[in-house]
C-alpha cells in the first residue's frame, strides 16, 4: 500500500508530440476533409464513390511527391499491403454481388421475417455485422443497399429501419475482428511495425464480447424506435 501511495502522478505523453510531419498532417486533414465532402455529394456530381475518395488521396501523393527528387522515396513510403488488401475486398465484395449470393441472402431474410418490420431488422443488424467482421464495412453497405431496397418493396416494409439496422451492423461489427474496419487494421500494422505484436486470436478475444454487448444493446434501440 505505501508503494503506492509514494508514486508521483502518472505523466502522460503529449499527443502532439506524435506528430513527425505537420505539414504532411495539415494535407492529410485537409484531404480527409475534401473526400467526406465529395462522398456526401458526389452523386449530384455524376462521379462514382471510388473516384470521390481517390482525388483526395491523390492530393497527398502530390504533395509528398514535390518534397522529394525521387519518385521511389514516395512510394517506398506507401503501406502497399493495406492497399493491396483493401484492394482484394473490394474483389471480394464485388464477387458476392456478381454471383448473386447477397441477394439470395436479402431473399432469405424476407422469407425468414414474413412481413415482420422488427424481425426484418434484426437479421438485417445481425447478418450484415456478422458479414462485416470478415469483409470491410465500406464496400459491404456499398452493394448491399440494393439487397434492403427489394427487401423493403417485397416485403412492403419502410427501408428507413432496414438502413439503420444495415449502418449499425456494418459499424459495430467491424470491430470484432482487425480485418473488419480499415481502422482496425491500420492501427494493428502501425502496432506490429514498433514490434509489439497483436495476433488475430488476441484482438478478438477482447472485441467480440464487447462487440456481442453493442449489437444487443444497438438491437434494443433500433426495436424500441419502430
């Protein structure tokens, strides 16, 4: 007990002082700014979501590309297995659309809810946060909001639960796995790169109680507001 009490207060590092680049963070939030705002409106610009998302990024690698005399020092700087990773889910996604599997899965869950709003929406939470612990979110909410359209029009439900139970699901349950969130994954290989290594089996040993935890609680919500 004296031990303790003979500790000084806990000094914490200043978050500042993570900071190497403050040039590179102010094109990094200014570019972070323009892709929300070209993916909120980029449908009355008549260009795809990936193109919105690119430009800004493409902003950055100007940037990083005027401060060096080699073109290789930029790109030696760029996680390509993050992008080459992202990059497959996005196949990946895109190969359960083609083959039809997430519209039989929207017809399942219309057979399965029989015209009940509040058991369509809980399949809906449950099946696309189960989907997105394993395939990015992002691409995820991009292919299945055609699958809640036809379940709202042949079911003769209001898509506007369906939406909510599809943006919650997708939300929450990536954050059960390191793959499930471009977050989550960034984070864990910035981590394993300062030798501090996290396995898959130990991330989610901690998350999926929680993540169980939110999905509960989330469903509560999202029945108590039809």
């Amino acid at each position: 007990m004296s031990r303790h009490r003979n500790r000084g207060p806990l000094q914490l590092p200043n978050p500042s002082s993570a900071v190497k680049d403050r040039g590179l963070l102010k094109v990094s939030l200014v570019s972070l700014g323009l892709a929300v705002t070209f993916l909120i409106v980029h449908t009355f610009l008549g260009v795809s979501a990936a193109l919105a998302t690119l430009l800004p990024a493409f902003l950055i690698l100007v940037y990083e590309s005027s401060r060096s005399t080699e073109v290789r020092d930029v790109l030696g700087r760029i996680d390509w297995q993050i992008f080459f990773f992202f990059g497959g889910l996005f196949i990946l996604v895109a190969g359960f659309a083609e083959t039809g599997l997430l519209v039989q899965l929207g017809g399942w869950m219309v057979q399965e809810s029989g015209g009940n709003l509040a058991l369509a929406v809980t399949l809906v939470l449950w099946s696309t946060a189960l989907i997105s612990q394993i395939v990015d979110n992002v691409p995820l909410v991009t292919v299945f909001i055609p699958v809640i359209g036809a379940m709202s029009s042949i079911s003769g439900v209001s898509i506007a639960p369906l939406a909510w139970a599809l943006a919650v699901g997708t939300g929450i349950g990536g954050m059960a796995t390191p793959i499930g969130t471009a977050s989550n994954l960034v984070a864990l290989n910035i981590l394993n790169k300062e030798k501090k290594r996290l396995s898959f089996s130990r991330f989610a040993k901690r998350s999926v109680p929680l993540t169980i935890v939110d999905l509960l609680i989330a469903n509560a919500i999202l029945l108590l507001r039809l």
